[in-house]
C-alpha cells in the first residue's frame, strides 16, 4: 500500500492544511496527552480499515522535523530545540474511535528521531488484523488550539501586519506563518504481513513439525493427532497430559472434522477446548508435603516471568531436579537474569506499592500541566521499574528502598525533580546520583506520591496509611463507625494539619491517627504528583515535622527516612510478607510466621539483598508447599 497525497487529518485543521499544504503530507504539532486535541494524531483515512491480517508490518515513510529551532520562549511552548523531533507510531481501530483522537488502548509501537531535512526511514510494526498505524508527535506542543490566538498576541512581529480576527483566521496565519515546531510525512509505504520464520511459532506451538506436512495433506492421522495433543496439552496443563485428556481433544478433533470442518479448523477447535479446560485455567498444586516437580516449576515461572515453565524448567521438573534446593536457586538465578522477570518487576511494584493504580485518579490539567506534557505518567513508572531491576541484578539491600544515593531519569523526570545532571539521551532514562537527601528511596520517587495522592491535593492521612498498609506491613484498624470524615477546606482558611488535629482531639481517632498522620506529614512537602513545594496556596509554609509513636521525632522528609533505616526490622518484614504472599497467591496464615520470622532474621543480619530475598522466599517452605 502506497500513500502520497490526499492527506486529510483532523476536521478542524483540514481547511487550513488545505490552503497551506493542498493535503501533500500529514502534519503533527500537538502531544497525546493534550486536552483538545489538533495535530496530535496522523491517521491515513485512506487506510482506514487497517490491515488485513494480524502480523508484523514495514512502513517506510518519508518524513522530517520543521521549525524544531524556533524563535518563542521555552516556557511559552514547551519544547526544548535542543532535543530531535520524535515520531511515534501507534495503532488504531475506527470502530472503536474516531482516529485522530485518542484511544483506550494505544501502545507506542516505535518512534523515530528525525533529521531536519526531509528523510526516508522504516519501522517494523505489530498491527492486529483491522488496526491502522497512527502517527504522533511524542515531544510535541501542548494543547495547541489554545496557542493560536496567543502566538499573535505575544509575537506579532512573526505575522503579516493583514490579520483578521477569529480563530479559523488565527489557526491559518500560526500555521502559514508562526513556525511552530511540527513534523511533515509526505510518503508512506505499508507491506506485509512480513514472517520472520515460517512455519510461524504460532502454528509450530500448535502442530510442531507435523504442521506442512498436515497442510498439504488436508487431513491428520491418529499417530500425528496424539503425539501434537499430547505435545500441547503437557505444555498447557504444566505437566504430562493423560492419555484420557489427549483421548477426549482428539475425539474433539475427529468430531468436527466429521460435521465437515477442515482439518485445520477441527484442530483448532480441539485447541480451544484445551484452553478453557481448568486444568489450563487454574494452577494445578498436588501433593501433600510438598508440590509436584511440575506444580513446583509453574509456581516459579509464574512468580518470576508470569508465564509457563520453558523447556530447561519443564525439563528439571519432568527428572525431579528442581525439588533439590541448589537446583531450585540455580533456576531462580537463571530466571531473574532472564528479561522475562520484567514482568515479575511490574507484577509485584503493581500488588506491592499499588502501582497498578497510577493514574486512576488523573492529575487536574491545569495545576499539573506538565504531567500530561511530558508524558511523566511514563516516566514515574519506568523509574520504579529500573530502580528494582538494579537492585535485583546487582543484589543491593533492601534498605535502599527506604533511602538511596541514586536513582533512574530521564530528561523529563530529572527537571520534575529540579536534578541538575547531564544526560547523553534527551529521552533515554540514566542512573544518576542523588545528592538531594529528598529524592532517595521510594519515599522520593513521583510514582509513589502521585498513587498515595488524588490527582488535586495531598492527604497525610491517606500517604500515613499508605506507608504503614505497603511499606511497613502494619495497617492501621479501621476507623469508627460514627466519626465524621474530614471536612474539605475550600477556603483555604486553615491547614490539613489544623483539620486533622480536630480528628485527634477526639479521643476515638487519637491511638489511630498518632500512628497515621506523622508518616504522612513527613511527605506533605511533595505535591500530587511528587514536585517538590515549599508552601501550600497562599503562600502557607508546609510543616513535614512529626513524632513517630517510639517518641523520636524529626523535621522534614529526609529525617525521616533516616529513623526509618535505624530500625528496618519492620520494613524488613513487611517487604518479606508481602513478597512470599505475592509469590505463593494467598493470604499468610499463623502457619506463615516462622519462616517470615526466620527470612527477616537474615535480612537483619547483613545478607539484605534484595535477589537474596527472593532466592529465600522461593526456598522457603510455604513456597514449595501446597
């Protein structure tokens, strides 16, 4: 599929584009995250129906940044000219939106950073059968419909002296003469599906090298159907399929191939059976005193990569060796230093530090402008994430979850935190070093101030809940029934500090919330979406000091963490609680305790690495247990 002209966008900008550009090529200004959207999407209407088959797709694509050397201010528009322009590409389905906005599901499937002159480049694409590539502009403007009538305000010398007023009028001179940073596409090429391999994996999972062999014939034999049956379904069950289960697929098979289905239909359908069986659905865990080989293999594949056990874990499973313990460590070695325990990483941060709620309460647009400009959602989980593989790869203690000399950015996240580092990438994330005793650890990190906030404010008693549920493993007991919540001031006339005293001064929240309130008020300096403040609005100082209930006492965030690292015992054993429940998929039971008791014990006594740590919960009895 070729594409060359014609390119219409966005109903609100094409009277323009046709005037300036007569629809030659596609034009992005604004970011995704704007609000009211112009540019931000790039959509070929002519390719509306998306591709005819699921599978990898080439787009080769003529394209180039335009006016990234700009003559406006960097605050007025937000783009750095220092940085290249970023294109990205994403998918989209026109029967689940309208293609130049925003859709619910939009994965970035690459990105390019384009040269200033006009250039050919190819990408390599994953695109589900009836979705389009959409392309946008991943360091663009922000809400760029407010910034027509502003250009001409704020720069008149940009513009001819002939205006009239408007906004259609406004759009088309910012757009003829304001030179805004924007990226034209004038050509682009579409091919494939493109197979790396073939059979594709799919299909070799499905039929192994039975599958050529079974298309050209048209039909299976019983010898072929029992060994690819028996084949799949011990990789789908976790464990030997029965001859009885690969019995009743077969009979499956050979029942739909007699009600005139082709043979690959009839398999597939055997396949579906399998696949909606609950021995396929639910982890299967036999045994008395200990699990099964096979059902020992699937707890740890689906604890550290959140898949099935490979060939090499099927294997040690199937001769008995992973019951030993030294197989068993050297397993869990192996897969920590597999990319697959990624998903281990963003499994745990999600159950652990609730993570998997970022963004569930949105930052407010124009307090937090930045937020959805610079794509900082992203960014504060991605530090998080490579915070936790370092510590994993390089078995750091666990004590730098409370409190660290460095930390991962990227260029965004480092001036979110006002970091003064030099970075090689403008958009790749580099480990730095903190010198600001603020940021270190979790407790500075945007990811977990902005999920402990809701997106307007700041509350001490959410963080100090917060803190004690996830970080320290001692949740406070529920408030009383009869007592009133916590009235908003929307006046600004007293402090949240002043409204909370009000709740501790009656005598039923007292015990509660002296435990609560100075673990969140040692965080209040951090704003909802974990910016640094000094004063709340009007110019009110903040106040971070508190008391904890041991009677040692502190000023500001960084004291805090410090009385946190002179007793870690707590955090210890609330990390270790809430990695074994995470690991075996249930509740700890008093049963538990012992061997919680006995993993902390090891913490407290210098082995703290966090790969330790896991390497102890997977040896541990609960662990290999049913």
């Amino acid at each position: 599929w070729t594409f060359t002209d014609g390119f219409r966008q966005q109903p609100e900008i094409d009277q323009v584009h046709g005037k300036t550009a007569k629809f030659e090529y596609l034009i992005l200004y604004d970011v995704r995250g704007a609000d009211k959207h112009e540019g931000a999407y790039a959509p070929i209407h002519a390719f509306a129906k998306g591709v005819p088959y699921d599978g990898y797709y080439d787009i080769r694509l003529r394209a180039q940044a335009v006016n990234r050397q700009h003559p406006y201010d960097l605050k007025f528009l937000g783009t750095d000219p220092s940085e290249p322009l970023r294109l990205g590409v994403v998918p989209g389905d026109r029967t689940v939106g309208q293609l130049h906005k925003p859709q619910p599901i939009e994965p970035l499937l690459a990105t390019i950073d384009l040269s200033d002159e006009p250039e050919w480049y190819t990408i390599r694409v994953w695109l589900d059968r009836g979705y389009t590539p959409r392309f946008t502009f991943e360091n663009g403007l922000m809400d760029v419909r407010n910034l027509w009538g502003q250009l001409l305000k704020k720069y008149p010398e940009q513009f001819p002296e002939s205006k009239r007023p408007g906004i259609v009028e406004a759009r088309y001179n910012a757009i003829a003469y304001g030179k805004l940073p924007q990226i034209h596409i004038d050509d682009v090429e579409i091919s494939g599906p493109i197979y790396e391999q073939w059979p594709r994996a799919s299909q070799r999972a499905a039929l192994g090298d039975d599958f050529e062999a079974v298309v050209e014939s048209g039909q299976i034999s019983d010898e072929q159907l029992q060994r690819q049956l028996s084949r799949f379904l011990s990789r789908a069950y976790r464990r030997p399929a029965t001859d009885e289960e690969v019995a009743r697929i077969a009979g499956i098979v050979r029942l739909r191939e007699s009600q005139g289905l082709p043979v690959l239909e009839a398999y597939a359908d055997g396949l579906k059976a399998a696949l909606v069986s609950p021995h396929f659905l639910y982890l299967e865990e036999p045994g008395e005193k200990q699990l099964s080989p096979h059902a020992l293999a699937a707890r740890l594949s689906y604890f550290l990569w959140a898949s099935p056990p490979d060939a090499e874990l099927r294997q040690k499973a199937e001769s008995g060796e992973i019951l030993a313990a030294d197989e068993l460590r050297r397993q869990t070695d192996r897969m920590l230093q597999d990319e697959r325990s990624n998903a281990f990483i963003d499994g745990f941060l999600g159950s652990w530090l609730t993570l998997n709620e970022l963004g569930a309460s949105p930052p407010d647009r124009s307090s937090f402008r930045e937020f959805y400009h610079y794509d900082l959602d992203h960014a504060m989980r991605e530090e998080t994430r490579l915070f936790t593989r370092h510590l994993i790869d390089a078995n750091l203690s666990v004590r730098n979850f409370l409190d660290s000399d460095f930390t991962f950015v990227n260029k965004r996240l480092a001036a979110h935190y006002g970091l003064d580092v030099e970075l090689q990438d403008p958009f790749a994330f580099e480990q730095v070093s903190l010198t600001d005793k603020r940021r270190g650890g979790l407790l500075g990190q945007a990811s977990v101030l902005t999920v402990t906030a809701n997106g307007i404010d700041t509350s001490p008693v959410v963080r100090g809940v917060w803190l004690l549920e996830n970080l320290l493993g001692t949740p406070p007991t529920p408030p009383p029934p009869d007592v009133e919540p916590l009235d908003p001031d929307v006046r600004g006339a007293t402090t949240i500090r002043d409204q909370i005293q009000k709740h501790r001064d009656n005598p039923a929240c007292y015990d509660c919330h002296r435990k609560i309130d100075p673990l969140g008020f040692a965080l209040e300096n951090f704003d909802p979406i974990g910016g640094w403040r000094a004063t709340y609005a009007r110019n009110r100082p903040i106040d971070a000091s508190g008391e904890l209930t041991d009677g040692h006492s502190f000023h500001n965030v960084a004291e805090f963490k410090q009385l946190l690292l002179v007793r870690p015992d707590t955090f210890q054993r609330g990390l270790t609680e809430k990695l074994l429940t995470y690991s075996i998929g249930r509740e700890l039971t008093p049963g538990d305790r012992p061997h919680v008791d006995s993993m902390t014990a090891s913490l407290q006594s210098g082995t703290d690495g966090f790969r330790n740590l896991i390497e102890q919960v997977v040896l541990s009895t609960p662990f290999r247990t049913p």
